[in-house]
C-alpha cells in the first residue's frame, strides 16, 4: 500500500476570509509555492479535490494559456 500524504489549510469554521470576506491575508509567495509545489510532486503522483474546489480551479486551468494539460486531454 502506498502512503497517504494530506496537505490542507483549514479553518475551525471551514470558511477561510476575513472580515467582510477579505483576503487581504493571503500572500502570494512565489519561492514557497514552487517549494511546496516541488516537496508534493516529489512524492505524489495523484491529487483529489473535492467538487467545491475543484469546480472553479478547474474551469481556470482549462481557459488559461497554455492549457492545463492533462486535463484538456480526454481520459482514455
């Protein structure tokens, strides 16, 4: 069997804003992105998004440029 690594951010209330719905705390960092990005890719070859999540990131990477790859490819 392989290992189940779960990487999540979570709120004791499930709903991650601020007051009045900000996002003012959420930071783009980019070098730690990229590390987490590459420490993940490293060791998993499969993610699972829950619908909520998915719907919209989903509907994103396909309308971006350069496509998202293996999901504009049709599964076989």
């Amino acid at each position: 069997m392989r290992p189940l690594i779960v990487f999540s951010d979570v709120t004791l209330d499930g709903f991650m804003t601020g007051a009045d719905n900000d996002l003012g705390f959420m930071v783009a960092d980019p070098q730690l992105a990229a590390e987490l990005t590459g420490d993940l890719t490293a060791v998993a070859d499969t993610m699972l998004w829950g619908h909520a999540s998915f719907t919209p990131a989903g509907a994103y990477w396909t309308a971006a440029e350069g496509g998202a790859g293996p999901l504009d490819e049709p599964d076989p």
